[in-house]
C-alpha cells in the first residue's frame, strides 16, 4: 500500500509538472505568432500580415499598417479641431473689440435694417437708444398717436384716409 | 413762441426720459437746437421712437390701451375692435344713466344699487359668460368700497396718469380677450372645414356661411352677410349672386379679408 502510495504521489508531481510546461510552450507560442505577424508584409497572405484579437477569434483581421494610417489621421484631426478651436475663441475678442457697433445690452436697441418687410417707421441700420419709457409717456404717446389719427383721418376727404395705425406711426413722427 | 407752449410729443419724450441725448440741455428751445446734431436723419429719430414706442408697449402690456394699441399696430388686430371698445364704454354709462333716471322717479343721483348694476349690464353684454359676470362683481363691490350703491359715471373716469379703476380695466381686459377668442374659433373653423373639403385651400360661400354660423348661433343672416362680404371683397348684393352659382373661394385670402374688420359674437336678440 505504501508504494502505491508513493508511486500516486509521484505520478501527481511529474503530471504538474508536464501542465507547467505545456502552459509555458503555449505562452511562447502565442509570443513567436504575434511576433511572426508584425514582421510580415501586409497582404501577403489570408491571415498572414494582419492582427488578430486576442479576445476573439472570430474578430476581422485589421493590418497593422491601416491602424497607423488612422491613428495618424485621428491625431492630425484632433490638431485641426484645437487649431479651429483657438481661432472661433480669437475671432469673437476681435469682433467685440473692433466693432464699433458693440455696445452693452440694455441701453440701445438694435435695428431690423431697412429692408421691405420692416415697416417704415422702424426702418434703420445701426444701434438706436434706449429712452426707458416709463408707463405714463407711452400711455401719453399712445393716446397723441390715437388724437393725431383721428385728427388726420378728418382732413383727408379721399379714400386713402383709412390708413393703418402701421403707417400712420411715420406719417405722425414726420408731422410731429 | 406758439411751438413752446405745444411741444411735439417726440422731443417732450427725450427730453423727460431717462436719456443722455445731449448731457442737460439748460433750456428747452437749446434743446430743439442741438437736437439735429444728435440725430443725423429724420429717419433715426423716428426709428428710435418706433423702436422706445413698443418696447414700452410690451412692458406694459399688461394695461390694456397698450395691449390693443400693440396689437393692431403688429396686424393682429382691426382697428374696429378698438371702435367698438369705445363704443361699449360710451354705452354702457348712459345705459346705467338711464336706469338711474328710471329707478329715481326722473331725476339721476349718480348712484345705482350693484345687484341692479349687474342686472342691467347682464342685458347689455349677453355673450359674456357668468365666471366673467363674477369678476366684474368683484371689481364693482371693491370700487363701492364695501358700499350697497356704485358712482357708475366714476368707473369710467381716468386718474391723471391714464389709468382707469379696475372695474374698467377688467370690463376693457375681457371685451379685447373675447375678441381674441373668437377671432381665433372661427379662423380655425375655416381651416377645419377647409381640410374636410379636401384641403384644397378653396371652399364654397355656403360652406363659409355654414361655419360662421355654427361659431355664433345668434349671429343674425344680415351679419353674417357682411362678413362674407368682408372676406369676398363684394358687395353684399353680390354674395346673394355668388351663393347661387356656387363660386369657390380662397380661404388663405377670404380669412386674411375677413378679419381685417372687427369679429365679435353678436348680442342675443331680445336680451
């Protein structure tokens, strides 16, 4: 029973001792593919020349050379992206710097220009001021515009008297 | 001399505002001489009126002579809406006026009790709903100050800022709301019926009639004539030609038309 024993034993030790050094060849193999693929040429072959996931064997093989490409591609991108970064920044101090026509929000108002569909009497290029009407003046304001309507509707004996409240507002500011 | 003692209203504006044109003019007539060399074109001062006018206007538009001023100076409203405004205001005294008379053997005191108020305006303003009815109660108990009897001639009366009581800036608020919503209902009537018609953008002015007067029962066939007429840009003896031979018309045009005139519920008949 002893030697049997001892015998178990030392069959246990030399199957480990095998399992050690198949794990250690399957390591060294792994190494020398890998190695062996990046030293080939791309294209030379189905599977040659290309990089394999370690992960997955079922990944598409990528040559190594196309993966360079797009690094190298990736990283000017992202040069391009700071560079434009950087100008938009430098550009909008410019603008506010230069441009006479900044001013602080809240005292002016800034006009619709002079085109067709703005009406007459708000038609204007440029920053306007801001008079901060209180509610008496524009009540007081809305009233003189309702009496000089009136009043100029009266003195018109054509038709055309019938004029909206619109257009009336430049007529009113030219008399006033 | 005369221009001193009636200022225009541009210039009374600069100078009152709270503007630095030109930094503290001493006198006015000083004023009136600088102001050239701020403004280099008429067009620049009437541009910053135009644009000082409705900024105020949106500020304020909380009170409703700037809210209907507002709203027919962008287009979103007649100019008949503001008539028929002042029209309900001149209405609406006399007719407390003459219930005064009545109920005081002749002789008008001024004075009328809130239930017979209310009463009175209930028969006047028949399309408006009772939750209005309630506010406007509201208003009048809190202008009689906790009295049994109104001053109706003082609701209408304006303090020297231009303000009205708030029994009248509710009365305005609700005449320029209902207005606005019926506007609306029917314009989007059109629109439904037009889309059921097959979205061809035309409908015939039977169909227009039908829709006007399924948005106001009460609206009388002589008004609902002027309305068609309004949209068709015709005569109303040429709606009666134009019904029988069954012309279409273009909606997007009729509707743009049709409220370029004041559109309002009618009264009830014999309220």
């Amino acid at each position: 029973m002893i030697e049997k024993e001892t015998q178990i034993s030392v069959l246990r030790k030399e199957m480990g001792s095998m399992r050690g050094s198949q794990r250690a060849l399957t390591d060294k193999y792994n190494t020398l593919q890998s190695s062996l693929s990046r030293t080939e040429v791309p294209g030379s072959g189905p599977g040659s020349g290309s990089v394999r996931s370690s992960s997955s064997s079922t990944a598409v093989p990528v040559s190594t050379a196309v993966v360079e490409d797009l690094v190298d591609q990736i990283e000017k991108l992202k040069q391009q992206i700071e560079e434009a970064k950087m100008r938009a920044k430098a550009d909008k101090v410019d603008e506010n710097v230069e441009s006479e026509a900044f001013q602080p929000a809240g005292n002016f108002f800034n006009s619709r220009g002079t085109g067709d569909d703005v009406p007459e009497y708000l038609r204007y290029d440029g920053p306007l001021r801001n008079w901060h009407l209180s509610k008496r003046e524009c009540e007081r304001a809305v009233n003189d515009v309702w009496i000089a309507k009136e009043e100029w509707q009266g003195d018109q004996e054509d038709e055309e008297s019938n004029i909206h409240l619109s257009d009336f507002i430049y007529i009113y500011c030219l008399e006033k | 001399m005369s221009e001193l003692s009636d200022p225009p209203l541009v210039c009374y504006l600069l100078l009152t505002s709270n503007i630095n044109v030109f930094p503290s003019p001493s006198s006015y007539s000083s004023f009136l001489l600088l102001l050239p060399l701020r403004y280099e074109s008429n067009q620049a001062l009437i541009a910053e009126f135009g644009y000082n006018l409705i900024d105020a206007l949106e500020r304020y538009i909380a009170d409703s002579d700037c809210k209907i001023f507002l709203k027919i100076l962008q287009g979103e409203l007649a100019e008949e809406v503001r008539d028929d405004e002042i029209t309900m205001l001149v209405d609406i005294p006399r007719v407390m006026e003459d219930e005064d008379v009545s109920i005081h053997s002749g002789v008008s005191s001024g004075l009328l009790p809130i239930p017979i108020y209310m009463r009175r305006l209930r028969r006047l303003l028949t399309t408006k709903p009772e939750s209005a009815f309630a506010k406007l109660q509201k208003a009048l108990q809190f202008e009689a100050k906790k009295g049994r009897n109104v001053a109706y001639g003082e609701l209408f009366e304006e303090d020297e800022d231009g303000n009205q009581g708030d029994f009248c800036e509710l009365l305005r608020a609700q005449h320029l709301e209902e207005i606005i919503a019926y506007d609306k209902q029917l314009v989007d009537a059109i629109a439904a019926a037009e889309e059921r018609e097959g979205g061809k953008g035309e409908l015939h002015l039977s169909a227009l009639r039908d829709v006007i007067q399924s948005t106001d029962a009460d609206k009388p066939r002589a008004e609902i004539n002027l309305y068609l007429a309004r949209g068709c840009n015709c005569t109303i003896q040429e709606i009666g030609e134009k019904e029988t031979n069954n012309e279409p018309f273009e909606v997007a045009e009729f509707v743009l038309r049709l409220r370029d005139g004041l559109l309002k519920k009618s009264e009830k008949v014999g309220a």
